[in-house]
C-alpha cells in the first residue's frame, strides 16, 4: 500500500486522531474509526503481525508529515478493542505483540473451506505451504497467510470436524473432509 | 563611634541650635567612652559635644551629622537603677566621609548618649523632627514671582485652562507620591476620574477605538464613592449581600465586555482598585460571591472541575460557552488556550476553561503533542 494520502481517511491527517479523546462520545468515534484503519491497514498490506513497540515504524501509528504518533498504552486499548470482536489477539502476556485478523478466524476458516469444496478436494491431504502459497490460491486472499495464523483457522475448522491437521516437524499438512 | 567628626563648633549656613543638654557621656554601641560629662547641643544639623566650656570658647569639639540618623530609641531604665540618668540610643547607617574622627572604625551600628542627669527638653522629639525636617539638604524655598494674569480675550480663556490642567497633572502626581496622601486625596481622585471618564466616554465618537482609550476609560470608569464595609452592618450575611450587590454593579458592564466570565482573582481586583481605601479581604469576596446565585444577581459564581473559579454572567450558560467557543475554533481551524486568551482578551486560565467546557459538550477535540495542548473542532462527531 502506498502512503499518499488518497489512501488514508481523513482522520489520518486530523491531528486530534493521534490523542486519546477524554470525552466519551467522542472518544466512541475516534477508537471506532482507528479500529477499522489498523484493519484497512493490515489488509491492504498483508500484515498478520504488529510489535507494539515497534509501532511507531508503520506509518499507519506514526504520521511523519505532521509529527503526530499514537501512544503506544493507547494502540494496545486500541487493539484490545478489536480483540474483543474477535479480530485481534495477542501473543504474549506483556500485550506486545498482537495478531490482527481483518476477517475473522472463522470467517477465514469458511473462506478456506468454500474454496476446498470448490476445488473438490475433499478427503486429501493438503501441506499448508500448498493452502498458503500453492498455485491455486494466488488469487484468493488467504494467500501468503502467517503460518501461525493458518494454523488457528484451521484449528477453527478441525473444531467443527472439516478438517483434520497433521503437524509433524518435517511436514506440516491437512486432510479436509 | 566611627561616625563622629571633629570640627569646629561654628554653626553652618542655615543651622541653628535647637536644645542644650549639659552632663552627656557617648558610648560607642554598649561600651563607655572616656567622652564624659560633656556639653551636647543639638542643632538642625548635627549633634555637638565638648567637653565643659569648649563650645562656648570655640575650640574643637565632637559633631555628628543628623543624616547618618536612621532611628532613635530611648532605653528604658532598669528597674534597679534610681538614678535620674536616661539613655537615648542612636541607630545609624554607614559613614560616607572619610574624615578625621576619635576612633577609625567601630563594630557597632549604634551609639548612645547618656544623660546623667536626665533631660530638660524632649531631646528624642527634637531629634526626631529635625531628623524628618532635613534641614542639611538645604532646601531653598523659592520666593514666588507674582504673576500679571491676563483674565481677558481667549488668551486669557486658554491659559486659565490650561493653569487648570496644571493643577490635574499635580494633584494627580501628589496623590500617588504615597499613601497617606492618598488617602487624603481619595475622595477627590474619586470625582476626577469620574469627571474624565465621562468625558472619554462622550467623546467616544470622535476618538478612535483605540485600545489605550478604551484602557484608560475603564481605568477611570473604575471607583466607588460609598464602598460597603463590614462595620455599617450587624450581620454578616447583610454584610455580604450588599457587598455583592456592590460587586455586580460595578462588574456587569465589564465582564459583558469580555466575554461574561472574571477569573476570581482578576475580580478581587478590580472590586479593590475600586476601592482604593477599604479593601476587602479574598474570604469577603468569595463569601459574596457565592449567595449572588441565590440573590438572582445578574452574576454568578461558577466553579469549573479543575478548582478555577470565575464570575460570570447569569445569562451565560455552558451550552452557549461551548457553543461560542465551537463556532470560533470553526473559524480559525484550530486554537491553543493561549491563542483564545488573546482572540477575546481574557486570561490563559479562563481560555482553558472555554474550550474544556466546548471539549465536554463534545463541541471540540484535543491534539496532545510536544508543542502543546491544541483543540480543534470535533469533526469526530460532525462528519
């Protein structure tokens, strides 16, 4: 994604956006607004992972051209918030380092298995680098996932027995049923 | 001791004696010196000692510049003594000169006179009056010239204006040499800037909207004849609600001129510039202030949650603050306390107020960064 500003909204460039509003209608707002920024964001640049304290190197928590950055104690309220519908989560307890899904675990594991069903391929096996980077997902959007996040979808799919997972030290794959 | 001056017990230009004491001994701060039983005279100019007879013969005798006089005591006598002796202490400041004196230098910043044998006349009032009088300043009264005064025709109109305008400028630049004499001057002070303040504010057309006009017209506009005071009253509670009533009429005008709010303190003083001579105390403020409320005072006493209290119009609410505030941070995009405080004239603190009160309605939002607290209009909530 580039960082002209066509692309962001036009909080980005406000600078009141970059400090925790104290009044709480409006505070409402601006954390809504933040919250589907960072999932725009992470979207538009395939981002499964953001360090906290490295944050302020993503010009989505940092806006250079008018010196404003977020807080970090707010980014992790921030992020804590989208934990809460289910679109983040940490990783750690210190709230570091956070996955941040733009779909859903289980929005993802629906999109995963519609195009297995799609595809036929029922009752194989599939390696997660083949789900991840094979030919046949270039097009779809969980291409290039975090192995890490991968396994949570599917995780998600065994739960509802779509799936089983095989994850031996060499080989890391999954039979679809 | 370092301080007296042997000389010659001539009198100078202008001096003149004033009181003779016979029998003195000095001291050198608390210690006795071997200047005893000596003739003191005390002129408009110095204090002389000599030993017995000297004076009158003219040979050299001890002086003492009055000027060098900071404060005069008598000691009180001890309860064991009987003797009709009395003590008067000296307090002086550092000597200027470097003449020949009987002891070069001395630990002690004052010195004694011992009377042996008391005094006839009141020697620490001659003292003191000589002192305040400064007759070694030598100054001269200048006789006055008489004047032919040309009473007819407009030159005699101009001149006698402006004699009149001389006498303001005087009694105005007498009135403020100190505070006694301002406080003699009070009342007429009092009709003065009345006098004039009625007049800016008639000419108001023809002068321009200057600011130093404007400012000097409040200045004078300010002024109380029959401030209120605690001792006309029985009760304190009738004591304050005069005291706000008081406080309102003169305020009102004013605090519509700048917005409808007064920091407290900025009222404190105004209602005591007012008043010049009564003053009032913080406490008698406060207490006033808070019954206007209840008195339906065009007033009133509004505390904000960071402990700033103000004065502000009965009329004005929150709402319409936050409103204001909003429709000006439209304007100017966006405003930091400071730059409201100078948008509207009113103080930083009050400033801060507005926009945290504009920031409470949801009228506005904050920027917290390194170069400070800024508010925008809250676009949040409008787009």
């Amino acid at each position: 994604m580039s960082t002209s500003t066509s692309e962001w909204p036009w909080q980005y460039h406000f600078p009141p956006f970059f400090t925790l509003q104290p009044h709480p209608e409006t505070r409402a707002k601006q954390v809504s607004a933040w919250k589907s920024l960072i999932l725009d964001y992470c979207q538009k640049n395939k981002l499964y992972i953001v360090d906290v304290r490295e944050a302020h190197q993503l010009p989505l928590f940092h806006n250079t051209t008018m010196n404003r950055k977020l807080d970090p104690s707010v980014i992790v309220s921030i992020l804590s918030e989208l934990a809460k519908t289910g679109n983040a989560a940490a990783l750690d307890k210190a709230k570091n380092r956070w996955e941040i899904y733009w779909h859903t675990l289980e929005e993802w594991a629906s999109m995963i298995y519609d195009h297995i069903c799609e595809l036929g391929m029922q009752n194989s096996v599939l390696t997660l680098f083949e789900l991840s980077q094979g030919d046949d997902v270039q097009s779809k959007e969980f291409s290039g996932m975090q192995t890490d996040v991968l396994v949570k979808v599917l995780r998600v799919l065994e739960n509802e027995r779509k799936c089983e997972l095989i994850l031996s030290d060499e080989e890391q794959g999954v039979k679809f049923f | 001791m370092n301080r007296w001056r042997y000389t010659s017990p001539l009198l100078l230009d202008n001096e003149s004696t004033l009181t003779c004491e016979k029998n003195v001994r000095l001291y050198d701060g608390d210690q006795k010196t071997s200047f005893e039983g000596g003739e003191l005279i005390i002129t408009t100019h110095r204090i002389l000692w000599g030993r017995p007879g000297a004076i009158s013969k003219g040979q050299t005798c001890l002086a003492l510049n009055l000027s060098l006089i900071v404060y005069i005591e008598e000691e009180s006598p001890s309860a064991f003594s009987f003797s009709r002796s009395r003590k008067v202490l000296l307090h002086l400041s550092e000597p200027t000169d470097l003449e020949d004196g009987p002891q070069p230098s001395s630990i002690y910043n004052f010195i004694k006179l011992s009377f042996r044998e008391g005094f006839g006349s009141d020697v620490v009032g001659i003292l003191n009056d000589s002192i305040q009088k400064k007759a070694w300043e030598g100054r001269t009264v200048p006789k006055s010239v008489p004047q032919i005064k040309l009473r007819t025709g407009i030159v005699g109109i101009e001149r006698s204006l402006q004699e009149k305008q001389k006498a303001t400028d005087e009694s105005i630049s007498v009135a403020f040499q100190d505070l006694n004499k301002l406080m003699g001057m009070a009342k007429e002070m009092v009709s003065l800037s009345k006098m004039i303040s009625t007049k800016i504010k008639d000419k108001q057309g023809d002068i321009t909207e200057d600011e130093t006009v404007r400012f000097k017209s409040y200045l004078l506009s300010l002024g109380i004849d029959d401030p209120v005071t605690r001792n006309a009253f029985k009760s304190d509670n009738q004591y304050y609600r005069s005291l706000a009533k008081e406080i309102c009429d003169l305020l009102q005008s004013h605090i519509e001129d700048r917005g409808g709010m007064m920091a407290l303190t900025d009222v404190f003083c105004w209602v005591n510039r007012a008043r010049g001579l009564e003053l009032l105390s913080p406490e008698d403020i406060l207490s006033a202030c808070q019954i206007m409320e209840s008195m339906s005072l065009p007033l009133k006493l509004i505390q904000f949650s960071s402990g700033v209290m103000v004065l502000q119009l009965a009329t004005l609410d929150d709402e319409s603050v936050a409103e204001a505030t909003a429709i000006l941070l439209d304007d100017k995009g966006s405003l930091s306390s400071e730059e409201l405080a100078q948008a509207l004239g009113i103080s930083v603190t009050l400033a801060k107020e507005r926009l945290l009160t504009a920031e409470k309605h949801g009228k506005s939002c904050r920027d917290d960064s390194i170069e400070g607290l800024r508010f925008y209009p809250n676009k949040f909530l409008t787009n």
